[in-house]
C-alpha cells in the first residue's frame, strides 16, 4: 500500500537523512520513531505527497508520486491519503462539523453530514458537533483532527506526533482510536514520532537516524 526506495533528503546541500526503505501493506500499522535532527516531519511530508522527493522512489497504493503533476498530486493525495497534522490547523469561524465537511469538499468527496455525525459519535465527539475549535480541549482537538484525516475514507493514515503532547492516558486513548479506525477501514497506519511510549503499541518499528553533514 505504502513503500519507498531509497529515498534520501537533503537540506541546504549541507545535511543529508537516508530514510529506511518502507514496505507497509494495506491494513498493517507501522511507527516510525527517531528524535530531533532525524527528519520526521519531513519524511511524513514526502510520504503525503506534501513535499516532492529529491532522490528515491514513494509509492502510494500502486502510484508512483512522482510521476503525477501538482494538480494530479493534490487530487490523489485527497482521494487515498489522510494526514493528521502535528497543529491541528482547524478554520476557527467553522464549527468542528464544517471542518470535517470541507475535509470532503477538498477531497472531491460527498459533503454527507450523516458519514461525520457518525465518525464524530465513535470518537465520542458527538455533542461537540456545532462547537467551534477554541471550545474544545487539547484532548478533543486532538480526536477532532483524526476524524478529519479519516472522513475521507483514505487508504493510508499518517500521523505527525500525534501524542507529544498528551499525557499517559490521553495517549492510550488516542493510539487505539487510530488503530480501531485504520483498522475498519483496512487503512494503513503510519505514525511519526520521538515518543518512546508508543513503541509497546506496535509491531512494526523503524528507528530514524540523524543526518550526515556534507560540509561543514
């Protein structure tokens, strides 16, 4: 569903990460752990099609990246990928129901209030419906955000540290409601992360390493 080849990132022709290539197969559930200077972030952003590849290969169920124009890239990254973001990034004027329905309309998809009534009712979020983003607190932001990656019915989920920030049983909470909801959707699950925490939850594990200088 997800696989790389190869792929290296360099930034400023200065610093250069290898990533470890990545065979992740539709319903499988990876976590890709590393610290500071490892290039998480970025390897989340080339994985969602959110920053193109200088040097190796990512395949997204069966599609070749790199091959697709900005246009091309945007439409299928809508269509096949859900991304849940390290800041949540919410429209503050639109309650939490017109974010997860304008998730839809980039997404080409059906704005269908019942398919998010639903998703927001597992996530026990159901009365936060016509609540704006500032109401909420980080936990419920937090599952807000998720439900928004997962309204489009994607084929891949990717996770920017979704737990740094929360505690041990906010944690918990929010690991399973990822796995429960990629599972339904035979998704796969990548999380990108420093927490040394989740490391029990998976066993599917890649440690990032720090980059190599080019120069000094």
């Amino acid at each position: 569903m997800l696989k790389t080849n190869n792929l290296s990132y360099t930034y400023n022709n200065s610093v250069m990460i290898d990533f470890p290539n990545i065979d992740c197969k539709a319903g499988e559930h990876w976590l890709l752990i590393g610290q500071s200077g490892t290039g998480k972030t970025t390897l989340l952003h080339l994985l969602g099609g959110l920053r193109r590849t200088q040097k190796g290969g990512i395949e997204v169920a069966g599609q070749d990246l790199g091959k697709l124009n900005s246009d091309r890239l945007d439409r299928f990254r809508g269509e096949n990928i859900g991304i849940v973001f390290q800041q949540s990034h919410f429209i503050g004027s639109l309650t939490v129901e017109e974010n997860l329905l304008l998730a839809l309309y980039l997404a080409g998809k059906k704005q269908d209030k019942t398919k998010v009534k639903s998703l927001l009712s597992r996530l026990n979020l159901a009365d936060k419906l016509q609540s704006k983003p500032r109401q909420l607190s980080q936990g419920e932001q937090q599952r807000v955000a998720i439900a928004r990656a997962l309204v489009t019915q994607p084929k891949v989920i990717l996770a920017d540290e979704p737990t740094s920030a929360l505690d041990d049983d906010n944690c918990q909470e929010v690991i399973q409601l990822l796995e429960t909801e990629a599972k339904a959707q035979n998704a796969s699950l990548l999380i990108v992360t420093h927490d040394q925490r989740l490391k029990d939850y998976f066993n599917n594990t890649i440690e990032l390493t720090k980059g190599k200088m080019l120069k000094e």
